[in-house]
C-alpha cells in the first residue's frame, strides 16, 4: 500500500517555513510497510486544497492531512475534504461542549468561530485532541471506487505526533497487509562517498530483498539499511547479515552501527575506559564543546576546556609560549599540539584535544588558505596532530573540524 | 501568476531527506511577484513522475522539476517531462562532445550511461551546468492551451542555484508582469507571540497592500512585510511607513530591523563601541562561543573564554571560590555573577559573560528544576543577573539560555 501526505497551510509556500511533519509520519508508515509515493503542500485556499485532495485520493491508498484544522477562516481542510469526497460536515455538539469545558477551564469566553473545529465529516471517527482544540477525523471505505484510508491531522507537531501514536498507528496497522521490518543504520567518517560506495556496492546488490540508501553530508555518511518480510526473524537475518558483510569491508571507517552519532560513540568509549576530556579550540570557537555537551551526561567525562580565540589566551588558557606563536603562526602544526597538551595539563584530563584553523572567508594566506585546519590529540602516550584542508562554506569548514577531531578521539579509544 | 515546483528522488519520501532547493527558488520567485501555490515531492517512478507532471502542468503558469537529469536509470525527469508534454527527445551531439571533453580533461572514461544527459525536448533551450555534468533546459510557449514557462534543473543545491541565478532568473523576469516589490524583516528577542501580535495586529491590519507575516520559534519573533506594487517607490514606501509603527510600538523589543541575527547585532554595538567580550559557560557547553564567532570577523571583539563545565574549571577559569559554589550550587545567581566577573577580568574583557544552568533531561531537583538558567553580564559599572525557566528539552534549553545572554549584551549596548 501507499501513501500521500498533504501539508497545508500557505506560511509552507514561504521561504520560511518548510513541513517537518511528514518525516516524522514517513518513519512512522514505513514501520508499517507503507511507502510515501507523494508529498503535496498547498496553500490555505479552498479551490487548490479541494484540486489537491481529489488528485490525492485518485492515485493514494492512504491519504494523510496535515493542518488546516483550527478555528479561523484559513482553516479550510474540513470544507475541502467534505467538497473532494462529496460528503456531509455535520456539527457535532459533543464536541462543541467539550471546547466550552476547555475554554471554561481557562477563564475563557469562547468566540463563535471556534464551533467549526466540531464539523464532523459523515462517516468519520473522531480523533479527540489532547494537546489542541482541534480534533483529528479518521475515515475508512470506499471511496473513489477503492479501499482508502483517509486522515485529517492537526499542524503542530507536538498535536499531531501524539495523535497519530495514539490514536491512528494502531488502527492503519489493522488495514494494512501483516509484514515485518528490520533497519539498521551504519555510519562511516572521514570517506568520500564514492569511494565507499565503490567498496559495499557489489555487496549490497546481493542483498535485492534489503533496501539500501546511501546518504552523504558534512563529514559523515550514513548507510540505511532496510528489509521487509513476512516474518520479523527473517527480514532481522536479512539486514544483519549484509550490515555484518559491510562492516566486515569497511572495517574500522564504521564509527556506528546502530545509528548513533559521532559524539553519542566517543561518550560510550570515554566512559567505557573512565576516562576524562578537555578542549581547545580557536577556529570553531566553542562548536566542538557544543557537540560534546549535546550528549546528556556529559559531565562524567567531559570536564570543559577553552575557548582561545585571541592569541593572549591561547598563552593564558593553555600554556601556549607566545613564542611558539610568533615562529609558527596561530595556524600550525605546533601551536595545535600544544594547545592539546596544554588544556590536558591545565585541565587534569586524561585526553587533551584541539582544533587550530582558518575557517574564513577572510583570514586565508597562501600559506594558510582558508579550510586549513590543525587537530592535536594529546594523552599520556604523547600527541598526534592531522592537518586537513576542509572545501566549502565557515559553517561547513567548522563542522568538518570538529568532525575530524572526534574522529580522533575515537579512534585513539577504539 | 503562479508557479509548482516538483523535487524529484525517491530519497526525497523517506524520513532522512527533505527537499530544500524549494525555499530558495520561492524566494527568487516572490522576488518577482511569482507566488508558489503548490510543492510536490515524487519518486524517481516513470509513472508517477509523469502524472505529477500532467497536473502540475494544467494547474501552474510556472513549472519547475528539480532533480532526476544525472546520469543513471533513475533519472528519468526528461523522459517523463517529454511523455507529459507528448514532446520529442533528441540527442544533443554538442552536449555528448562537452561531456566528453569533460571526463577526458580528468583522465576519466565517460561511460556510455552519461549519454542520456544530452537529450533534449524539442524546442527546449540547453542550460549549461558549469558545476555537473547534467545541464538545464528551459521552455516557453503554449502548453496544455495557456503560455506556461516549464524549467529543468539539476537536484544538487549548488548547481541549481548557479544555473538558476545566471540563466533562468532573467529569463523569467521578461516573462512575468513587471512589478516590483520591497521587503522588511523585524526581529524580536524574548517576547511571547500572542503578546507580540496582540499589540501589532492592529497596526498591520491597517496596511492590506503589505502582507505581514509572524513567524516564532526558539526565542526570537520574525515579523516578515512584503508589499508589491507597480513603482518601487511605491512598494518600499508602504513597507517603510508600516515598520515605522510597528517599531515605534514595540520599541526596543525589536533587536533585528533588517533580518540580522541576533549575534551579528551584538558584533555591531561591540564594533561601534570598540569593546571586547569573554564568555564562560557551563550549560550551554559552547554553543554561546560558537554562535558569536560563527560571524566572521569575531576575532576583532571576541577574545574566547571558558567551557567551565566542572566545577574545579569554574574556579580555575574564572576564579570563582570553591565555597561560593558548595554554599550556593553551581546554578545559582552568585556563581552566574562571579564566573562573569572571573571571566571578564581573566580575559581582560569589557565585558564578561556567563551561563550557568540546568540543561537537562537529568540532573533538575525541586529546588532548580530542569530548565532553570542563571545569566549574568559583568562589566566595568557592576554585573547584572538574569534568572530563567526555559521549556523544552535539552537542544531548546540550550538555546533559548544562549539567545538570553546574547539579548543581555545587546541590551547592554543599545
């Protein structure tokens, strides 16, 4: 079976605002074995919303509306779907006295426009709204000659995730055909795409039953891996054992198999060896602190660090003799190593990390262009310094480098 | 007139990839005075490939595919276009000649595959793609009975916006109704949205000409006013006179008056007034650093600071007594203060300032509850405290104490 997800709402047609909701309900159909054929997003405008929502159930088995359902004059998905569908709104005034009570419960005189969000369409389950005034409507049957599933959802996410948990997962996975899924997600850093497709390709063409997507970005690509069977044993059998021949070929460049971020595996490893971290950094100027303390519990292993933009305080922070400096430059081999011993020592942490570079898009020299970037790793057994020259953007050239300095610490604890 | 875009890519419909090339395009196109009134995402499927073309193409002055012109057999956006339009597809000799002149001036054999990106739909214009091997095509003309301008561009953002900007752009200028059309983006810090509106609304309801749109989200309201008019004048005078009352409304609540971040308005009072800043921070674990140097040219007011995340580092980084912080707790308005004032003398700032605060999910108690975030702004005249509960998680938490601390300095500085 498959699905289309209709977003609406004209703050979507903006440059501005873009429809997150259907990744989340993408994730939630694709565990049932649903695909997404189809995604719309269409304006608050009853002509084009109606035009929509015949297309959608001309061609879709499951058709999901996302939004339009509050009281204001914008919110036409009721009128719309009623239109495309040929069906009745009736008023449902169990639902009217339940938002008075709501209102009431506030010390709120409820406006009259709000009786809209109780115009049910006929035949329609009603999907009651913890979160929101504005109910959802499930409908099932026949329509347009087949077999449809037909859902309207309130906008906000946080309305609409638990609705559909609560009250829609249960009730499609009735509808659709039984079937199982297994995914796993393996994460490999510092490769080139091509070069690590080049490598699992022919692997994974052997695999035609277990879907693989490979996506790239900033420093890291990830490999989803996805098998649907009719038993959960075998479509498990399926992806373990072309993610156990994947990781058997790219070895130690997989940093996760099960998903887990770059930050989320080096706070595994330093807790697994008790082991402490402080940073340094200059070019990403508190980016790579940002990383590590996204990781709740952080504070076992990590214990802070310095951000030394100015050269005084690369001296002051972490030791750095303003000579070495003066020699090298800001942006070297030397100064990145002893940034990295510096804040270890300063810090009383087991490891020492920092990051030195010229992220621009001023700043760059022919000798020092813009991209280049030092990291210095230092523990009890000495130091280790990469020097890389990351393309692209400031915003990318930072990421790449904290990216690289992670990589280093996991690689030293691996 | 109006216009659909349709991103191609079966990547697309699963839960890790969303289009993002759209928000671009909408932009140049309302630049125009082109509204985009429908979105659609469709898989690399023959089928519904060209039925998502059919529509788009009797619905929409202006159709733009993106995606799907590569190389490989799931690139089929010309083919599907062409059966849509019931167009020809010729094979382009100069095209092949550029594509393999190309892979030669890398020592690389084109394999035969690369052939497919030189057909063409009879009548198109050939767009060069200076940054891929694919190129655009353009059409304009009578289709499905109406004058309709219909683009093919590539799916990578850089080249789309490449080929974009210098051929389409222009092109579609001499197509569309000339008129013009100013813009105006007011920002403001810490304000609730139905606060915010409540005292604008009245104000903008006044202006129908402009269209005003409110956009909230993590700390900051975005108040965006378009107005399109037959004279620039015109256009930008409407826009100007309505920012003006709304500025006067909400005064300093407004810290943004042209679409500036928050942290580049912190850099301009820093510059104008010539004084540097020292962050130390605990919870925010860098992301307050990483955020005033993601401006570039921080370097010429920022000097670093602290990521004090252990409690040793709040003394030995900013010298605040171990006894203040076994009296009062890390998170406490005292501590806020004195890692202020260390930093701001340990640094030899102007200004010193530093968060302290409970990010969560663990470690809150009745007492400082997840959430709670002490803020403080040490300076020559004195140090002033600002005391928050956030809601939300760890991410929102984290920001909204950084979006406070950053709106202290530009208080600070007004």
């Amino acid at each position: 079976m498959n699905a289309e997800i209709i977003a609406i709402g004209s703050e979507l047609l903006t440059p501005y605002r873009q429809d997150t909701n259907s990744l989340y309900l993408t994730e939630k159909l694709n565990e049932l074995g649903v695909e997404v054929a189809f995604k719309t997003i269409v304006g608050d405008n009853q002509r084009d919303l109606v035009s929509a929502a015949r297309i959608a159930i001309s061609r879709a088995d499951i058709v999901i509306f996302m939004g339009g359902l509050g009281p204001t004059e914008d919110d036409l998905t009721r009128e719309a779907v009623a239109e495309a569908l040929e069906l009745e709104l009736h008023r449902d005034p169990e639902i009217i006295s339940q938002l008075e009570r709501r209102f009431a419960g506030r010390k709120m005189k409820m406006s009259p426009n709000n009786n809209k969000q109780a115009d049910i369409l006929a035949g329609a389950t009603v999907l009651p709204n913890a979160n929101g005034t504005a109910p959802g409507q499930w409908l099932s049957g026949k329509y347009d000659d087949d077999e449809k599933v037909i859902m309207l959802l309130p906008g906000p996410p946080h309305e609409l995730k638990a609705l559909f948990e609560e009250q829609c997962f249960d009730r499609l996975r009735a509808k659709v055909p039984a079937q199982f899924i297994a995914t796993r997600v393996l994460k490999v850093a510092m490769m080139g795409e091509s070069q690590c497709d080049a490598r699992i390709a022919p692997i994974y063409k052997e695999y035609p039953d277990v879907q693989t997507t490979i996506l790239a970005g900033s420093g890291e690509i990830q490999i989803h891996l996805r098998s649907r069977h009719i038993s959960l044993e075998l479509a498990e059998l399926r992806v373990e054992k072309l993610a156990e021949e994947i990781e058997n070929e790219l070895e130690d460049f997989i940093f996760a198999h099960k998903g887990e971020s770059l930050e989320q595996i080096v706070s595994y490893y330093l807790q697994m060896r008790n082991l402490t971290l402080a940073v340094a950094e200059s070019c990403t100027g508190g980016l790579l602190g940002e990383r590590i303390t996204s990781v709740s519990g952080s504070s076992r292993y990590f214990l802070g660090g310095a951000i030394v933009y100015s050269n005084e305080l690369k001296t002051d922070f972490a030791g750095v003799p303003p000579e070495l400096i003066a020699k090298h430059g800001a942006v070297s081999r030397e100064v990145a190593a002893a940034l990295a011993e510096g804040i270890r020592q300063r810090c009383g942490a087991d490891l020492g990390l920092a990051i030195t570079g010229v992220a621009g898009p001023t700043g760059g020299t022919e000798q020092k262009p813009v991209g280049l970037v030092f990291h210095a790793l230092a523990s009890e057994g000495g130091t280790e310094v990469i020097e890389r020259s990351f393309p692209g953007d400031r915003k990318r050239i930072r990421w790449f480098a904290t990216q690289q300095g992670l990589e280093m610490v996991r690689r030293k604890l691996m």
